[in-house]
C-alpha cells in the first residue's frame, strides 16, 4: 500500500540518466576524481553551447562564480554594486564578501526582473556594477542595461543561475557583451552537476583571473602539477584565493547533461504551456512570458494568487502540501531579512513591487522528470483549492 510519502510529488527533482550514471563511474575509476581533463572539456563544451568566442571558467557554485566575478573587475571596500531585492541572498552576498555596498532596487511588475528605470536613479560616483538576474528563466533586457553601463561607465555582472536556456532578441544569455555571466548547476536547476556553476565572459583577463583565484591563487592548476606533463612539484601563489574548483566527478555529470539541456527545456515548456493554458481561467496571475521568438528556460513557474481570494499564499501551500504537492516562495525578498534590513535599512515599502509579489506568490512545480499525469494532478489540486 502507497504511503503519503510515496505519493508525493515535490517541488523539484533532477533527472539523471544511465550516461551521467557511466561516465561518474569511468571518473571514479579514472582515478582522476578532482579539477582535471573532465572539468576541462565542460567547460569546453559549454563554450561551444554558447557559440565559441567565449571563456568558460567551472567552479564549485553559482555564487562562487559571482564572487570571483566581481573580484576580477575589481570590486573593494565602499564601491557600490545595483541589484534587484527580488533574490536569493546569494546575489548580494558575494558584494558583502569586499565590503562593498549592495544597492537594491524594485523589480518590474510585467517581468518580475529587475526594474531598469530605477536602476539609473541608483547611479552614484561610488556605483560600480550593475548585477541584474533573469528571474526564473525569463531573460532580462541586458542590451538596455549595457547602454546604462556605457553611459555611467559601469560594469555589467549578470546573475544567470536560472537561465539555461534562456535568449533575449534572439541573443542566447552568456552572448552579450557583459564583463561576466554566472550560471548555476544547482540540482533543481535546468541541468545538474549536483553543485557547481559556471562562469562565462569574453573577456580573457577576467577568465584568467578567475582560473587563478578559483584555486587558493595559484597559477597553475592541479592536473597540470601532478600528471608529469610539466615539472609537478612548483607553483607560486600570486594572490589569496578561495577553494572554488569544480571535481572531475561534477563535470561528468554535467559534460552529460548538457548534451541534453535544451531536451530539458523543451520538457519544461511544454508543462509551462500545459499550466498556462488549464490555469489561464483561475484567478491567478500566471509568469510572464518571453518575447516572441525567444526561449525561457523556465527553471520556476511562478502563480500571483488574486487578493480577494478565501485562502492567502500560507494557506494556499499548507492546502497543496495537504494534497501530496510541494510548492515554493521565489523569493523572500531581501529586504524581509534581518541582516539586509537591519544593515542597510531596506524596508518593504521602498519596493512595493517586489513586497506585493512577495506577498501573493507560489512556485509550482516543474521540472524535466515530471509526467503528462503529475502536471494534472498540480492542476486538478490548484483548481480544487482555490475553485471547488
């Protein structure tokens, strides 16, 4: 007999395959199972993913990524970096990391991405970056943040970890002519290495000094030192760096995955149009979407549950937990968080946008692994919830 638990449907789940299975395995039994020829064709790879003229640096998280990204274009103590507040902490986090200032600003109600009018309000002579995020998958209008950029002078980070595969005006995201782009592999993101990130520029110094810094600040990596390719034993230590590499046994999984990320892509789509098309009648407000022609990743499917309603957003997901569905808040903004808010003063009522969407929205589930019948059950819950 089936328990509750079995009968489950979570919030998100990875799926792995038998070739991500076999080539962990040659890894482990390799010997090689650290930074090494694995890590090195993923990121190979991934750069072809994008179109070449690019740099791929793999490292251990997206927040890493980000890290090391700013620290290459020479973020210190008292600069000031603009990002949304609509987030996961990790975004502001790595600005902290220098002593810099993260200066939050109010999202979009049309996109739920970063509100561009307000960023240039923000620009000061200590403003820095710019770190916009695709939010959910939808990708952000990077060309009109690069012209800000231009005119202040300002460098462009941009938070990718949910947007593979994601294109604005047909330009894939990781394509622009930002300084660095971040992804993440996050086990609920669009494809998997467990943990990990890449980061993504074509800029080679930032490339080259991420390489370096990724490892303790060595100038040369592991692989080269200990396969007898050059004289193993020497390295100097040009800065102080951080533990960022990604394993050999990461990069298997991803080197599989990514053969089938758009394969993921398609499969979400299709339960985003599904969604789309059986919720469209509910008295919700369903995401928004991309420009025609352009690809959401849809790594979330966030719903706005309407005011008027019987049941709030809290209830809503005790109702679908109750029904055997795991749901999601994407995000608490930043500014509901002790540290952000007691740091730096964010209060809700300097981004009433993001409060708003806050206040009323549920991620549902969708990932690559779920069935034409999982996707009704979501459905027919909802429906039950809010209609019957």
């Amino acid at each position: 007999m089936s328990t509750f638990k079995d009968n489950f449907l979570p919030f998100a789940l990875p799926e792995i395959g038998e070739e991500e299975i076999a080539d962990v395995v040659d890894c482990l039994r390799s010997g090689w199972i650290t930074t090494g020829p694995r890590a090195k064709k993923f990121e190979d790879d991934f750069t072809s993913f994008l179109g070449g003229s690019l740099e791929s640096v793999a490292v251990n998280s997206a927040t890493a990524g980000l890290h090391l990204a700013l620290e290459a274009i020479g973020i210190k103590s008292g600069d000031e970096v603009i990002t949304t507040t609509h987030t996961f902490t990790a975004t502001a986090e790595v600005i902290r990391y220098f002593g810099a200032i993260p200066v939050l600003v109010d999202i979009d109600r049309s996109t739920l991405n970063i509100d561009i009018d307000s960023i240039e309000k923000k620009i000061t002579s200590k403003t820095k970056a710019i770190m916009p995020v695709h939010f959910g998958g939808l990708a952000v209008d990077i060309p009109a943040i690069m012209s800000l950029a231009k005119k202040y002078n300002l460098r462009v980070i941009e938070d990718a970890a949910h947007a593979l595969p994601a294109s604005f005006n047909g330009t894939t995201v990781g394509s622009f002519q930002t300084d660095a782009t971040i992804f993440s592999f996050y086990a609920n993101k669009t494809m998997t290495t467990g943990e990990g990130g890449m980061l993504v520029t074509r800029d080679q110094k930032i490339a080259e000094r991420a390489r370096v810094m990724r490892l303790h600040g060595m100038d040369r990596n592991v692989f080269d030192r200990f396969t007898g390719k050059t004289p193993g034993w020497y390295y100097e230590v040009i800065a102080p760096g951080y533990k960022y590499n990604m394993t050999d046994i990461a990069a298997a999984i991803g080197i599989q995955q990514l053969k089938r990320v758009k394969i993921f892509q398609q499969k979400r789509a299709q339960i985003a149009e599904t969604y789309n098309s059986l919720l469209s009648d509910l008295p919700v407000t369903l995401p928004p979407m991309p420009l025609p022609g352009d690809t959401h990743s849809w790594h979330l499917y966030v719903i706005q549950l309407d005011s008027n309603l019987k049941v709030d957003r809290n209830q809503f997901i005790e109702k679908m937990f109750e029904s055997g569905i795991g749901c999601g808040v994407h995000y608490i903004p930043l500014h509901e968080h002790p540290y952000w808010n007691k740091v730096f003063g964010f209060q809700k009522e300097m981004f009433p946008v993001s409060q708003d969407i806050y206040e009323s929205s549920v991620s549902i589930p969708i990932y690559s692994k779920m069935s034409e019948d999982q996707t009704h059950q979501v459905i027919h819950s909802i429906k039950s919830i809010l209609v019957d």
